[in-house]
C-alpha cells in the first residue's frame, strides 16, 4: 500500500503536466458501463425463436426473447459482398425508434445469398456463400457461430453478454414529485410499466450526475452490448482513438478502451482514455487470417479485451506448446454502448489487404489529397499577422527550405467569428493569399464549429434565424462556453444545416478567402468547456435525437460540410483539404487527422508512430502528430528528430502552443538548421511515391503508413512492432525516437528478402534485428529489395514549383534481381483525375531489362517530367545500356557503375515519364 | 559589405558597354568571377575538383558535379547555385532549385528562362528605389550624426555637472556626519535618565507580579489530574526535551523515575513541566512563514530618477511605486512570539500603573533627542542615496562617447489599437492596455546586447512580469540611426518576448562619403 500511495503523491506532485483524470469518466462513473460490465458471463437470457425465421434471398430474420423480461427483439443477418457478414439487433417494437447512424456507409452494402444448409430445434446451419463459410444459429442460449471449414472464425455471445436494454416508461418508485406528476398525466405509462416484469431500477438509469452536471435521462436505460470471441487470436488492433501501443491490451485490470470524442487537456500516454477521435473498428490477426468487427454506433461506447494466453510468459507459452496442454488462444472482445442498436459487420478476411478493401467497401476509402497537402505544413498558435506571415514564409526561403501550407490559428479571426479575420492584423488577407500564392504555397485558416453567441455576427444570426442551432434539453438554442465565450452548435446531423455551411464557403461569402486558402476544424468532439467532460450534454437535442445518439458523429459531419463547401466553390473542380481532429468511421472521405494536442516530449514522439498506424488499420491515412509537439518546449534534438519522424508520416506539420517560444526550423543555430533542412528535403524527394501511395489509398483503402504485419502476416515478429512502420510496401522506416540515441535496432522483415539503406544504399538481409548506429543526422530508412520507387531530386520550395520536374527511379532489387513499382502522375489538385486524366503505369524490371508499361490505357495525361536518372541498387556491371524508346529508337545510355555498393545510375535516359519505353542491360 | 558590393557595381559599370556581348561569353549563371573556369570547348573540371567532364555537359540539365558547379544555370543539382547580373540593381546568387520555378527571382528575370513565368525586369526601379533609400538613409546618417555630436557634449557636460555635484554633496554629507554626531551624543545624555526611571517603574510592577502568580501556579497545579499517567504525559509531545521522540525514559525523567505520581510528589513534576505543558483546549501555535523581505531590486531605482514634467504618468508611476512598498511592509508580519505571550499573561495579571509624572517628564525629554536624531540621521541617508545615484550615473555604460546618456530618465512611448508601450531607457518597458486595465512589466534593464561589433545597437530588459505557463517577460529594443528619438514599432515575435525598434541619433554612424555613392550609382 505504501509504495503505492508514495507513487500517486509523486504522480501528484509532479504531474502539472499530465491530464485531469477526475475530469473525464471511469467505466464506473458512466452509469452504463458500470451496469453492463457488472455482467459476468455465463447462460445467455437471450433465446432465439426458430419459428419465427424468415429468410429470404437476402436476409434471414429471427426474433429472439430475453427469457427474463420477455422483451422481445429482432435479429437480422445479411451475407454482404466481399466476404462480410452484417448482424443487425434491434427491439422489436420499441417504444419509439432507436437511433441506427445515417451517412457513415456510403451505400446500403450490397448483398448476397444466404442459403439454408440444416435446420433443427437447436438451430439452422446457414452457408455463408464461399469458402465453405457456414454461420451457425444456436437457438438456446442464443448464439452465432460463424466456421470456415471445421474452424471457427469468430463467436458472438458466446459468453452470453449481449444485453439490449429496451425502452421503457419510466416507473419512479422513488417520490419524486415531477416524475409523479408526470406519470399521473399520462396513464398509459402506468399500464405499460405493469406489464413489465420487476426489474432492478437502479437511480442512475433515469437520471445520472457527473462532477456538476447532470444527465435528464428522458429515454431511461438503453444500453446495447455484445460479446465476440476470436479462436486463435492473440493480437487485436484498432478502435482509435487511444494513445496506447498498436497491440491492443488486455482490459481485465482496468477500464475498457473508451470510444467516446473528447477534448482532453494534455493527454496522458499508454492507457485507454477516450481522446478526440473514434473509429468503432477492431481488427483481429493471427499467422493465418485476419478479420474485423466494425461495430456501427455512434453513442459512448467501451470495448473489454481479455485474452486466455494474456500474462503468460513466454517460457509459459513454450511450456504450453511443448506439453501439447494448451487451450487454443483465444481473445475474447466486448463492446458496450449507451444506445442505439447493434449493428455490426464482420469482415472475415481472410488477408489483411482483404479486411482493408472489406472496409472501404462500407464507408469508403481515403480522400485524395491535393499533391501540395502532402508537402511540409508550418503552423503554429498564432502566427500574429501579415507581416508575421511574410516573414516566416521568407525564412522559409531564406534558409532554402521547402514548405507548402503555413497555417492560422484561432487568433486570424475577429474576436474567434470563424469566417472573419482580424481587422487590425489580417486587415488584408487577400493580399497576404496572393503573396503566397506568387510563391505558389498555400494557407489553411481555421474554422471551428463553435459559433459566438453574437447578434453582431452574420453566421451566427443565420444559423439561430434558420433554426440551426443545437437545442437543449428545454428546446433552447443550446450554448456552451469555448473560445470565443458563449457559443452555439450548429446542429451539423441535419443535411440542410451543412448544405448552408458549405455555402458559406462560397468566395463570395467567405470574405478574404482565395483558391489557396483550405480550412481547418479543430474542437469538434464538440469541444464545450463548460460541459460535462468537457463536451456537450447528452440531453442535448438534434432534432428528434438526443446528443448522446450521435455524440462521435458530430465532427465527422463537421468536416464532411466543410470539405463539401470546399469543393462547391470550385464548381467541383478542385479537391478539397480539411484537416480534423474528431472523427469517427468513414472520416477518411473527407480529409486529414492529426492526433491533437500532444507535447514536446520524446514519449509522445514515439507514441505518434503506433497512434498513425492505428488510424491507418481503420482507414484513415491521412495521418500525423503535431512535429515538436504543442505544449511545452521541445528540446532542439527532440525537435530535429520529431521533424525526421514527421518528414516520414502521412501528414507533416509542426505546430506549437501559443505560450511557448518560437520554432521555426532556423531558430536553432545553422548546424540543426541543415538537419531539419535535410529531412524536409527528404521527405519532398518522396513526394511521387507519397502521391501513389495516397492514390492506391483513395482506390484500396489499403493504409499508407502501416504496421509490418500487415505485408508480413506471417511473421509472428512483426505482430507488436510499433517502433517502425513501413510507407506503402516498399519503404521501411525506424525513426530514432529516443533521447541521446547512438544506434536503433530496427527489424527488417522478409526471409529471403534484402532490403537497402536509402542514404548509403548498403544491403541487408531480412529477417534480422539489424543494429544502425546513428547521428544526429540519420533517419534510418530501407526500400525493399524488388521495389521501384520514383523519386524527385530536384527539391524546390514548394511542391507545386516541383510539378514539372524529371523522375529518377531507384530500382531495388530482390535475390531475384526483379523489381516492380508504379508510377502515377496528374495535375496534383482536381477531380480531372476521375475523369481519367492521369498517367499510371507500371514499371518492372526482370531479365535485366527495365520496363515502363501502361497501366491505364484509357486514361489521358500530358506530362513534360522526363525520366533523368535511374538508379539500379544489388546491380551488377553491364557492358552497355540500351534505351528502346516507344517508336522503337534504339540509343545508349551512360552509366556510372559503383562497385562497393553495387549501384549502377544510368545518365540522363530522358524518356517522357508517360512513354512506353524499355531500358536493357547487356 | 557595402565595399564588395561597390566592387560588383564597379565591374558591371566597366561591362556596360558591351554587356550582351560579355554574357554570351559565359554559361547561363555563370558569375564574372568564375568565368574562367568555364572555357568553352574544354573539359570542364568540377569547381571542387573531384571530375572532369566533356564541355557539353556543363548546364546540360543534368548534375553531374557534386559541388553543383557543371549546372549553373539549370536546376538540374541540389545544392547550386545561379547567378543573375541584375544590370540596374544588385548581382545575386539563388539556389538553382529557383531555376525556372515560375517565380521570379532575379530582377532581371534571368532565372525564368524556360519557365513561361511572365517576369518583368524591374531591376531599374530596384535599383531607382535602392538608391532613393540610401540617399534618404545617408541623408538622416548625417544630420543624426550631427546631433550625436551635440549629444557627446552634452553627455560631457553633464558629467562634469555631476561630478560637481557629486563633490558638493560629499561635503554636505561631511556636515551632516557632525551633526548627527551631536544629537546622538544628546540623545544618549537624555536616555540615560529615562530608563533608570523606566527600570526603577518596573521592578514595582514585577514584585506585585510574581506574587499574583504563585498564587495561579497553585491552582493550576490542582487543575491537572493529579495522579498523571505515563501515557498521557507521552501524548505531550511539546514535553520531549531533545525533540527526537518522546520516550518513556524522558518521561520517567520528568516523572522523577517513577510511572505514577501522587499530588505532592506532582508538585515537584509540575514546576519541572509547566513551562512546556500545553493544554489541550489551547490551539498549537500558528508558525508564520517568515517572509522573505523584498529584495532590493532597481525598481527602486526609479526615485533616483528626477520626474519628468514632461510626462505627467511618471509622478503617477512612483505613487504606485510607494504603494507598492507600503504594501510590502503591510504583509511583512513577526512571527508571533513571546512577547505576545508575555502580553497575555500580562492582561490575566492585570495592567502596569501608569508612569509618574516626574518619569514621564524624562521620557518626553529622551524621545525629542530621539526624534532629532533620527530625523538628521535620515537626511544623512539620503544624501547617501544622491550619492549613490551619482556615483552611478557617472559609471554607468552610455556608449564610446557616452552619447546614450541624453536617454536616462527618459521615457518614451508608442500606442498600437490594444497598448501603450512605454520604454524609459536604462530602466524599464511596459505595456499598458489602451482602455484601462493595470500596467505590465515588460522588462527592466539588463544589459547592451548587440552582436560583438556593434554590441550598443540593442539592449536588452529582463525579468519582467512572469508569464503563464512561460518565461519572465523581456524585450529587446533594436536601434536604428534617426534624427527623432522615438518608438517606431513593438511585436512580440514569441509569447512574452518583445520587440521595440527606436530610433535615435546616438546610434548614428558617420555616413561614408556620401557623395561618391550617389555618384557611382547615378552612373549606373
């Protein structure tokens, strides 16, 4: 006991730094949580009612009983395309409608037959189509076993934890004088409540308090849980977003994973707190499949993960394994939301590549981003005025590094009326949009959801005089206190509401605003300081639905109208960019993420990688942690290395609190100067490779930056790694992330794989810890062996300035001596794209030949970027190089050959990058 | 600078005539002075050396150096460099990733070759606006370099005044020495009298004292239970005489070696516990951290500074000063000690009788001496203080030629649509909002601060008001050669650090001959 009290008074002590825990909830101080969670496994109240099954050619339908309450609910099952089962539970006939979430899928999934296999009083056997797949219906208790041959792939209520609590009327025995008042007035409740079987009424189901605030709970107890068993898992991962370690821990010893969108102050690490963001996704692997459970609701929600081989040793694991004692492991997953229904889609597989694309088949792929978005951004709170402006963009010219966004914090606008900029400061922003735009950079302004409470203020009158706001519980116009004081919600759920907001985006509504100015949603979880934990009361209403129904979908819609308007003011013509900090399932259709307001710490530079990677399982590639961190001073070696780290994560900005000093690259003395000038130059040399991944992305929805078990599903090596991650297929990166650093250990996988230093071009076998020493100058990265990679040297200030720049290709060879790689190129910031305006194709070397063939015939782009330097790594000396152009030219080709690394560069073939060309090597 | 650079003027000047000629000569980017290394039709060999390449490689859009020197005049390296003429204006170097960027760069447009950029050669009007500037530069250079001149004699004669003063002052302090000597002796002779009365006084009272409090020993003797446990004499912790834990064996010490005591043996107890007993009822004793006094920081300073009638605020500012040090001396509490107790005990005993007249008398006589004295010793510090101040004045650090000096005890001021910003040079910045509100710190003087060679061009104010979250406020002011003394701007380029920019002619360098400038540009 001791020992621990010493350790909370030193967390106490000396924790100025860390979150306010009492600010937000434990399991046990939300109600729900604490009520379901207090359920133990074991015999399932639930029945199915066989007699009651209808399958049709789509769907099979089933009701099942709670034997204890004899509420009555509805199942549904749909075998969808793509190897993806839906099981839909809903009351059935409630009270009133439960909230079943709109907007996230991007269509109604399409379908496919479900076929009767056996039938019997304990159950139907049903085949799920392909595979041998069969789903079992046991009758009593109720349970759903979904097999692949003899294996079973998952479970659901196994454990018997599916509770669905069911409206009900509100039967105060307590003498609360209004409720009685109430129920006196409206006799048909009594009558229903005495049909009810008695069941525990416990005070907080009806009303629920936390810290001041209280919780009207007009609908009463309407929580929905679900249990699912993974046979033969030992590793999950997903549900973000939580600032933990990939691999998903073990529950048992504490709170579950919350889901739940929030503004926490100054997060802290490694431990299942809600944050800003929540993606009810969980992904489920193992050496032979992999599978996930989507889970489509959009209330507060709480995931338990247990695990019957979690804590064993791995001596113990080895005992198990040589005794032949073992159970099977097994990971057995919970999911617990306030309200809403069961609706939840399990993707079967049985790649990871196949999860991705069963996914993105729901609710979309990533958005593809304008070229220049995945450039470097520079923001900071608060770049003070113009002339601040034009002075950081020239010191970006000044000390010769590139950059392409430069951002305005909440201190742009007129007294934080989103929409307006400050008459003092930004009194000509035009002005400021078109210097920049002569430098062909860009600006993002932020625009956040929290409108001032202002009758002096265009926006806020139109939204109150339309209607707009959120109301409260009272049917007022809900307001809450954030940046600019009293502030109203927009009620972002209604269509009509943010079809107005786009419109606001319009050149001509937007004061000052230009082609190159994009937008920024920051503080819409939504953000309330006055609010219980600090967001907005549950009671709170949106039309005919409480807050608390679509509580995580709130930014999601935020920036979905904002991305919208975007595009409407170009006429459709120009892709938008939005960055957002709450999301939920689907978010990755409208833009960027960033992982919020971290600090300059080295733990929170390590934790962006796993936070990234997480994002990226669940669809969001867009990724990236504010490079330095936003609270506190970053130290200048955390600062470089955070910019290296950056420089090789989905989405690079530096950002920085108000309070702290400034941090432009240069502020450092000229040594860390270059340093950080050579990383961002880095990462522009990437930029075609960055822009094809972002493309296989907005096609696949397969992750960019991702976790290495994703393209070694077999290695069970790579199943924890989150201390390097690769970019694509091809590019392996392990950031130096620790303090004083003088080598990283970094895992190359692959047997029979090698892998290239990018730097040196130094070959390494896969399949080995492989110890770098490092400097403050290296970023340890590798392209794979078998991989071509096309890159731009020619690095100018911005990426648009790089447009029409020739390619070099590094050619990597495998043991093989064979190489693939594709090149994708189009105008880097329309929608031309989807009118087949661009050139992909794919490059493959073999046989010694290097070749460049079309991938999309029927595609048309115009290109000027010229091949002029290919560089071929594990090659061997020709005698001659012989370029064989599309009309069948014939010339040769210069090259320089370096013996000690084994890397042959090829001079100046100068092939249009479009052309169909071959490159032999004799 | 301003010589190499009239060097590359001078060159092109030689040029003009053939200029178009002269620069088909060279490879594009080329400057005039590595021209040589360029010869066209002969290998050219990488400016650091390290290969030799065919002629017909150098600017052929591909890098084949890696010192970048074979492309000058294409972006084809990562780390060239372009040169552009800029016939009219000034020759630059930019990095060849600006080639054909679709920015213009060079005012020539010379970069944008092949870019489609529609650049305007606007190197004439550069260069028309350069030369207006300096002229206008060189111009105020000189008539602040003027007043600097007056300022030096100023500063001269000011210190000569001070020092004047500063010797007039020392021979008043001498006076004032003398005089406090006397009334100190005078002081003394009438104390002396006075506290043999006081002490005669007292020892009355205290007679009559001590026998009121036998009588209350008694009875508060039979107030305590009589038959005192071990035990509970150990909850008495005040009773631990080596303040390490109070034991049995202390106890029994105080007990006189038994564990029980009857009521006579007790008194013996009691005359050895009473002093420490704390009873119960009474609450522990309050400890009063005892606060630091405040340090004498230059704060104080500011009432060496004579006021200013030309800036009403200051008197205003010094009020609140005052204000500030009653204050101090108001929070500045002892700690309650015995005295109170003594007091206490005093009012349970009753009161002292009041003085005989003939006593009083005494008293009286002592406390005028007394007040005498003190009132010449407290000039006498002042004076000390002049001296002080003087003494400081005249050391203090206002540049070569002391030229700086005019800026003492002044104070200056800039109003932006949120602040006033005050600078009062060698003293203190502060920031005071427009519309009300109280007045923040931004700094006080620290120290010049400009860069080794030219260190009088910046100073710098530390240790202003803390900010939230962050470092104490501090400004650096910037000075540039004027002929008004005047705030011309403040910023906070980062949270709590400013930045003022003053002009001032004391910052003003002799202008180089003016003439011959203007007369090489005009030729231009």
């Amino acid at each position: 006991m001791a020992p621990v009290l010493l350790l909370w008074l030193a967390v106490c002590l000396s924790g100025t730094w860390a979150v306010d825990r009492g600010n937000f909830k434990t399991c046990d101080q939300s109600a729900f949580c604490k009520r379901q969670r207090a359920l133990k496994p074991g015999e399932s109240p639930y029945r199915a009612l066989l007699e009651t099954m209808e399958l049709t050619n789509t769907r099979l339908t089933l009701q099942l009983i709670n034997d204890n309450n004899k509420v009555r609910l509805l199942l549904e099952l749909y075998r969808l395309q793509g190897n993806i089962t839906r099981v839909k539970i809903n009351e059935l006939k409630p009270l009133k409608p439960r909230y079943e979430v709109p907007d996230v899928l991007i269509r109604e999934p399409p379908t496919e037959p479900l076929s009767l296999l056996s039938q019997d009083e304990n159950g139907v056997v049903l085949s799920l189509g392909a595979e041998s797949q069969r789903v079992i219906v046991s009758a009593r208790p109720f349970r759903l076993d979904i097999m692949e041959g003899r294996e079973v792939l998952m479970s659901l209520n196994s454990r018997g934890l599916l509770a669905f609590e069911h409206l009900r009327m509100r039967k105060d025995t307590q003498a609360d004088p209004e409720a009685e008042k109430k129920e006196e007035a409206d006799p048909a409740n009594q009558a229903e409540a005495a049909k009810e079987e008695e069941e525990k009424v416990e005070d907080v189901m009806w009303e629920e308090t936390f810290k001041s605030h209280s919780d009207s709970k007009p609908n009463g107890p309407s929580a929905v849980s679900l249990d699912f068993s993974l046979p033969g898992v030992e590793h999950v991962y997903g549900i973000p977003e939580h600032a933990d370690t990939l691999r998903l821990k073990t529950t048992d010893n504490g709170d579950p994973y919350r889901l739940y969108n929030l503004d926490v102050f100054q997060y802290e690490l490694y431990n299942p707190m809600a944050l800003y963001g929540a993606v009810p996704v969980m992904l489920a692997h193992n050496a032979q499949r992999t599978t996930g459970i989507f889970w489509l609701n959009a209330a507060e929600t709480w995931v338990d993960i247990s695990s019957n081989t979690a804590g064993k040793t791995v001596f113990g694991k080895m005992l198990d394994y040589v005794q032949g004692s073992s159970e099977t492991p097994q990971t057995d997953v919970r999911w617990i939301s306030e309200s809403g229904i069961i609706d939840v889609f399990i993707m079967l597989g049985p790649t990871p590549n196949d999860v991705f694309s069963q996914y993105a088949s729901l609710t979309g792929t990533q958005s593809f981003p304008p070229l220049a978005s995945l450039g470097y951004h520079q923001c900071r709170w608060n770049y003070n005025d113009q002339e601040d402006v034009q002075s950081v963009d020239a010191g970006f010219d000044e000390h010769d590094i590139p950059y392409d966004f430069i951002w305005l914090d909440i201190e742009h606008t007129d007294g934080k009326r989103y929409f307006t900029w400050d008459p003092h400061k930004f009194a000509t922003p035009k002005e400021m949009l078109q210097g920049l735009m002569d430098k062909k950079r860009k600006m993002v302004a932020i625009v956040d959801p929290h409108i001032k409470v202002d009758s002096n203020y265009k926006i806020h009158n139109e939204i109150r005089s339309r209607g707009f706001y959120i109301k409260n519980k009272d049917g007022g116009d809900y307001e809450g206190w954030c940046w600019p004081g009293s502030a109203g919600y927009p009620d972002f759920t209604r269509a009509d509401m943010r079809a107005w907001w786009a419109s606001m985006f319009a050149y001509d509504q937007y004061e000052g605003s230009m082609e190159n100015l994009y937008t920024w949603n920051d503080m819409n979880e939504p953000s309330v300081f006055n609010g219980p934990e600090v967001t907005m009361h549950k009671d709170a209403m949106h039309g005919a639905w409480e807050h608390r129904d679509v509580h995580n979908l709130y930014g999601f819609y935020v920036q979905m109208a904002t991305a919208e308007g975007l595009i409407q003011r170009s006429g459709g013509v120009e892709r938008p960019f939005v960055l957002t900090r709450a999301f939920f399932a689907g978010s990755q259709r409208f833009g960027a993420v960033w992982t919020g307001d971290n600090a300059a710490e080295w733990d929170h530079l390590k934790i962006s990688i796993p936070m990234c990677l997480s994002l990226g399982l669940v669809g969001i590639s867009f990724c990236g942690a504010d490079v330095g961190g936003f609270f506190k001073s970053p130290s200048t070696e955390l600062l470089v290395r955070w910019y290296q780290t950056g420089a090789y994560q989905p989405f690079f900005r530096a950002h920085a609190h108000l309070d702290t000093p400034r941090r432009e690259p240069w502020l450092f003395g000229p040594e860390n100067t270059a340093l950080i000038r050579e990383a961002v130059r880095q990462r522009y040399t990437f930029m075609p490779y960055w822009y094809q991944q972002f493309y296989l992305a907005h096609r696949t929805g397969q992750p960019v930056m991702r976790p290495l078990w994703v393209e070694y599903p077999q290695d069970p090596a790579t199943f924890a790694l989150d201390d390097e991650f690769l970019i694509g297929r091809d590019l392996l990166v392990h950031p130096v992330t620790e303090e004083g650093a003088r080598g990283v250990t970094a895992y190359l996988p692959g047997k029979d794989e090698v892998w290239f230093d990018i730097h040196t071009f130094q070959k390494h076998n896969g399949a080995q810890n492989l110890y770098i020493p490092v400097t403050m100058s290296s970023i340890p990265v590798f392209q794979r062996g078998g991989s071509i990679i096309p890159r731009k040297m020619r690095v100018r200030r911005s990426s648009s300035c790089m447009e029409h720049d020739p390619y070099t290709l590094y050619v990597a060879l495998n043991p093989q001596r064979t190489a693939e790689g594709e090149l994708y190129i189009d105008d880097g910031h329309t929608f031309n794209y989807e009118k087949k305006e661009f050139i992909h194709r794919r490059l493959s070397f073999a046989n010694n030949v290097l070749s460049s063939v079309n991938l999309a015939p029927d595609a048309q782009f115009t290109t000027g970027s010229w091949i002029e330097r290919i560089v071929i790594l594990g090659a061997s000396k020709p005698s001659k190089v012989t370029l064989k152009a599309a009309d069948g030219q014939e010339s040769q080709i210069e090259f320089e050959f370096d013996a000690s690394m084994s890397v042959l560069t090829l001079r100046k073939p100068g092939m249009n990058s479009g052309a169909d060309w071959t490159v032999t090597l004799q | 600078m301003s010589c190499q650079y009239h060097h590359h003027l001078l060159l092109l000047l030689l040029l003009s005539v053939g200029v178009s000629a002269v620069e088909v000569q060279r490879p594009r980017g080329v400057p005039l002075s590595k021209r040589q290394f360029y010869e066209e039709g002969k290998p050219f060999t990488c400016l650091d050396g390290s290969r030799t390449i065919p002629f017909d490689r150098v600017n052929d859009d591909y890098c084949d150096c890696r010192d970048g020197s074979d492309e000058p005049g294409t972006a084809a390296c990562p780390n060239g460099s372009f040169h552009c003429t800029n016939a009219g204006f000034r020759p630059a170097f930019i990095p060849s990733s600006r080639i054909n960027d679709g920015i213009c760069d060079c005012c020539d447009t010379t970069d944008e070759y092949n870019s489609g950029a529609a650049c305007q050669n606007t190197c004439r009007e550069l260069g028309r606006k350069e030369r207006e500037s300096l002229q206008k530069m060189a111009e105020i250079a000189k008539e602040g370099f003027l007043l600097k001149q007056q300022l030096i004699q100023e500063a001269k004669r000011g210190l000569e005044d001070k020092k004047a003063k500063l010797g007039d002052v020392q021979v008043s302090k001498k006076d004032l020495e003398d005089k406090v000597e006397a009334l100190r002796t005078v002081k003394e002779t009438a104390e002396q009298p006075e506290k043999e009365a006081k002490e005669r006084h007292l020892k009355a009272w205290e007679d009559q004292k001590a026998l009121i409090r036998m009588e209350k020993d008694k009875a508060k003797m039979t107030e305590v239970t009589p038959r005192i446990i071990m035990a509970e004499l150990l909850s008495h912790s005040e009773l631990d005489l080596d303040s390490d834990g109070f034991t049995e064996t202390e106890a029994q010490g105080l007990l006189g070696g038994v564990d029980k005591v009857d009521t006579t043996a007790f008194e013996t107890v009691w005359s050895n516990i009473k002093d420490k007993y704390i009873s119960e009822m009474a609450p522990p004793p309050v400890e009063t951290p005892q606060e630091e006094m405040r340090e004498p920081v230059s704060d104080n300073e500011s009432e060496q500074y004579p006021e200013d009638p030309d800036i009403p605020e200051d008197e205003e500012e010094d009020d609140e000063e005052d204000e500030d040090d009653d204050q101090d001396d108001g929070d500045y509490k002892p700690p309650p000690t015995m005295p109170t107790q003594e007091k206490k005990d005093d009012d349970d005993e009753g009161t002292m009788p009041p003085y005989d007249q003939e006593t009083q008398n005494l008293i009286d006589a002592a406390q005028k001496a007394r007040d005498e004295f003190d009132e010449a010793e407290r000039a006498l510090r002042e004076v000390d203080d002049q001296i002080r101040n003087l003494e400081k004045e005249i050391s203090f650090d206002f540049g070569p030629s002391a030229e700086f000096a005019y800026l003492y005890s002044q104070c200056y001021e800039l109003t932006t649509s949120e602040y006033i910003y005050r600078l009062c040079p060698f003293n203190r910045v502060s920031q005071k909002p427009k519309y009300g509100g109280s007045e923040t710190n931004l700094g006080t003087w620290g120290k010049w601060a400009g860069p080794e060679d030219n260190i009088y061009s910046m100073m710098k104010y530390e240790h202003g008001t803390g900010c939230w979250q962050g470092p104490n406020r501090s400004t650096t002011v910037k000075l540039t050669c004027g002929k008004e003394t005047v705030v011309t701007s403040t910023s906070e380029p980062s949270r709590c650090e400013y930045l003022m920019e003053f002009t001032t002619p004391a910052i003003c360098h002799e202008p180089p001959s003016l003439d011959s400038v203007l007369h090489e540009h005009e030729e231009l």
